[in-house]
C-alpha cells in the first residue's frame, strides 16, 4: 500500500491556526464561481488555498492568486456541458454515451484530486458533486472534508419544495439523487479503496459514505421552508458571493443604453438551453413590446441574439453589477443567481428547468418574492407577459425582495468556513465530523 498520512508540517500549521486547504469544484459559470469567492475570502483570511478543477475554470482562481491543479477533463466537458443535456427526449445511445462519460469523469477527478492532496493539504472542500470521492480520499489519507454546496442533492427530487418539504422528505430525496448516480461513482470508488488500502471495507454508496458527514450549504436559511430540518451535520453557512472585481467597468454600449432610459427588465438563463434559441428571441421580444418595457439580454451558452426597440444583448457581466439596475428579472433559478437577485433587491420571474431550479422557483413564489413562476417547459410570451407584468406593477414583490435583502446580505457564509476551519485548527475545540 502506498503511504498517503499526514505529516508533521500538517500538524504544525493546523496548530498556527493556518491550513493547507484543497477546493474541488467543477462544472458550469454559475457553479463555479461562488467556490472562487470562496476560495479569495479563504486566502485572505491567511489560509493556503490550492484549487483542483478543469482548465476551463482555472484562471478565475488563478486571477485571485490560488495555485491550481488541473483536473484534465477537458475531453469530458464537451459532452457534459452541452446545451442538449436537459432536452427533454434522450435517445438510449445518447444516454449510454453520456453515462460513460460521466463514469470516466469521476475516475478523472479521483485520480486528480488524490494526487492534489498528496502534494500537500490539511483539509479538502468538496463540491457536491465530487463529495463522495474526496470524503474516501480524506478517510484513506487521514485528512479532513467538508462538504461545500452550492447546490444541494436533496433539492433535485421533483416535488421537495416549497410545499412538501420536511426534514425526513429532505433526507429521502437526498438519498434517492445519490442512489440515481451511484453507477457514476461505483468504478471510482472501488479504485480509491484499491489505491488507498481500504478494502476491508464495507462497500458503501454515495449515500452512506456521506452519512453524517459535514456540509456547508451556501444559502440563507431564510429561503428555506420553516418544516425543513437539514441532515445531520449539514448547516445553512449564507451565501458565498463571486469574487468582486474593483477594476471591471461596463463598456459604453451597456452603460450607454442604461443612461438613456428607465431600468429595463433582465432576461438570462445562463448554461441552460431553454428551447430553440430563436423562438426563445422572438419571445423575448414579443414580451417586450407587449409590455412596453426596455431589456437586457445576456446571450448565455444558448447564444441569445435578440434585437429590437429598447432590448440590448451583452454577454458576461457580474451580476452585482448588473442586478441593482435592473426593474425586474427573469431566469432560470439556478442558486446563484436567485442569490444576486435577493441581494440586489428585484423582483423576479423564474422561469426554471432542471435540477434545483424548481426548489428554489417554488421558494420565491411561496416568499412572496415573486408572484410566479413559468416552467421553462411551458414557457409562451402569454404566461411570462401576465407573470411579469404583474412582478413589475405590483410593489409589494419589490419591497419584500427590499427587505429580505438586508438579510441575505448580512448571512455571510465565508465566515461560517472560516470558523469551521478554525475549530479543526485548534487541537482544544470539537470538530463535529
């Protein structure tokens, strides 16, 4: 068996109070980023940050002064971040070839971040997604793991929401969205047992390799239904903002059509592909003129090209920026994005998809944040006129997103970490595992 334990150095740093941390993450913009404010706010606070994820991610962590380890997924994201991944209509060749995939991915970021940790590290923060993989890495190799989510498994099972979420249906649908992705995980994981010595044991799926693991979650717990009671050893930390660029400044188009009228109506869906990109422009548009609003359109993956009177199409723009300008949103609910959008204080229209996207749509409307939302699945310029419409007249949903902004701003999830970390560091605290 190789030899993968801690060594003294560890020890000595733990006890300064300064640790050697690995963030693992992965995935789309909006999945990333929150772990590369996170992991700026870390290093500020003195840590040593090491950050393993793909390429295509590794200069928003590198611009903030953390060394990267580069998981080499590069081959794999074509295929797992397409815009057809949510269609609807999944062919059995196309399902086999994305299960491959995603198999052959998990084996990627296995090898990756083991070879990360044994180049030095205290602690590993893991993303929800790779969580399994790096809570056997730290058992094998004697280092601690933190759950990091910004997006949590047991909102993925349709119909735990606003209306029927419990601390037990919490916990039986994080248990199902684990089950549904243990054959992702299962070659990965028997390779780390193989690699680690751990053979011995029981074979454990995601589920139970998590179970009463700890997990940091990065929402306000304001958002969440008064019956839901989180898991063992899970807590709400509030939300880890996108690192803040002082320098970034608007180009004049953008704040040009900002300074020659009233505030428009924002309209972005990010990494999702919500339909034909050219029906969804053309519905745009008929929204916009139906309601005699102006509008900012952010082209997303989906390439959104909508031109007209009073609508202007941008690309990337930091959304603390852009949200406080904005009279009204509409998106497709991913967690960051209704986090900005509380933030600045709009209202919104969700218009969600897949994933935890309906969660969090059904959080808004039961609120009082927003007075509706439209699947994206039936989503006609009829039923996001009368949505939004009734979001951008009535001020109620302004002045409630008003005052639940202060609270989501003042929920400030870097310092739950930070005092997570500093109770592992000091040898005289509990560590709650």
């Amino acid at each position: 068996m190789r030899a993968f334990r801690s060594v003294g150095r560890s020890a000595a740093l733990c006890i300064l109070g300064r640790m050697r941390i690995l963030l693992v993450t992965w995935g789309s913009t909006g999945d990333v980023l929150p772990y590369a404010g996170l992991g700026a706010r870390l290093k500020a606070a003195g840590h040593d940050v090491t950050v393993a994820t793909s390429e295509r991610h590794a200069a928003r962590f590198r611009a903030g002064g953390m060394p990267v380890h580069i998981l080499p997924l590069a081959r794999h994201e074509e295929s797992a971040l397409s815009a057809e991944r949510f269609d609807r209509w999944q062919s059995p060749a196309r399902l086999r070839r994305r299960k491959r995939n995603a198999q052959e991915m998990t084996q990627v970021i296995a090898r990756g971040v083991l070879e990360a940790v044994t180049d030095g590290a205290d602690i590993i923060l893991a993303h929800p997604m790779t969580h399994p993989l790096c809570a056997v890495i730290a058992e094998g190799t004697g280092r601690a793991c933190i759950g990091i989510y910004a997006a949590s498994p047991g909102m993925l099972v349709p119909r735990v929401g606003a209306d029927t979420a419990t601390g037990r249906g919490y916990r039986a649908a994080e248990t199902l969205a684990w089950a549904a992705t243990y054959p992702l995980y299962a070659a990965a994981l028997s390779w780390l047992r193989r690699e680690l010595g751990l053979r011995g044991r029981r074979f454990r799926t995601p589920s139970g390799i998590l179970r009463g693991a700890r997990v940091l979650h990065g929402f306000s717990s304001a958002l969440l239904p008064k019956g839901l009671v989180l898991p063992q050893g899970h807590t709400c930390a509030g939300y880890w903002w996108p690192p803040t660029d002082s320098t970034w400044q608007p180009g004049s188009r953008l704040a040009d059509f900002l300074a020659s009228g009233p505030a428009p109506v924002f309209f972005g869906f990010g990494s999702l592909s919500i339909g034909d990109a050219e029906q969804l422009s053309d519905m745009i548009r008929t929204v916009v003129r139906r309601l005699g609003v102006r509008a900012v359109v952010q082209a997303g993956w989906q390439g959104l090209d909508v031109h007209g009177d009073g609508i202007l199409t941008i690309g990337e723009c930091p959304h603390d920026w852009l949200f406080p300008r904005m009279s009204a949103l509409v998106h497709h609910a991913g967690s960051g994005t209704v986090g900005a959008g509380l933030r600045a204080g709009v209202p919104a229209v969700p218009v969600p998809l897949v994933l935890d996207q309906p969660f969090w749509a059904r959080r808004l409307v039961a609120l009082g944040l927003s007075p509706g939302y439209v699947s994206a699945r039936r989503l006609t310029a009829d039923s996001l006129s009368t949505t939004l419409r009734t979001a951008l007249q009535d001020e109620r949903y302004r002045e409630r997103c008003t005052e639940i902004s202060r609270t989501v701003e003042s929920d400030d999830g870097t310092i739950a970490v930070l005092d997570e970390l500093a109770g592992r560091a000091d040898p005289r605290a509990p560590v709650v595992s």
